[in-house]
C-alpha cells in the first residue's frame, strides 16, 4: 500500500496538479494556491457526526422502519405513533434531511 501512495504522490506532484487545464487554461497546483488556500479556514475543534432526525411509528416487534431498513427501539415505544429517531450515518453521505430533532421527538 505504500508503494501505491508513493506513487499516487509522484503522479499528482508531477502530471495532475502541473498540467493545464482544458476550459479554464491553469494549472490545478496554482488554482488550489491563488484561491482555493485563502479561502479555507481552521477545522473545528470537534468533529463532525451527520445526524438524521425522523418521526416514526414504532412497530408491534419493536422495530421503526428509516429508509427501507428495520432498526429496533425500546420495547416500552411500542405503539408510540411518532418517535423521534435519531440516526447517524456512519457509511456513506448523510441523507439531505434534517440534523436536528423533530419537536417533541426523544433522545
């Protein structure tokens, strides 16, 4: 593995970053330096954790249905008509929905 970031290095160094570009006529390298550098700013002191907020109604078996997928809950939600789910996407981009609660929903 390496060998391979070794190489990816020596080929972003030497041909993707310092070739022109076809519409715009510059050199990537130089776009990142003369604009892009400046404009970003520091991370954040915390990392960021993608959250979905959804209602849901809670199933006989215990289990509210998100996005094609069963996950289980508490027991004692069982028939709440809206439960406040909140769901982290660990895999992927989060879903374009809410990051914050549902009035009312649980945590």
């Amino acid at each position: 593995m390496d060998v391979v970031r070794a190489d990816l290095k020596k080929w972003l160094a030497e041909v993707a970053n310092v070739r022109q570009h076809g519409k715009t006529g510059r050199r990537p390298a130089d776009v990142f330096r003369e604009e892009e550098l400046p404009a970003l700013g520091p991370l954040p002191a915390r990392c960021f954790t993608p959250v979905v907020w959804k209602s849901a109604r809670v199933h006989q078996d215990s289990h509210v249905l998100f996005d094609k997928r069963f996950y289980s809950v508490p027991w004692r939600l069982v028939g709440s008509a809206q439960a406040g789910c909140r769901l982290l996407a660990l895999r992927g981009p989060p879903p374009a929905q809410s990051s914050s609660p549902p009035s009312g929903a649980a945590k």
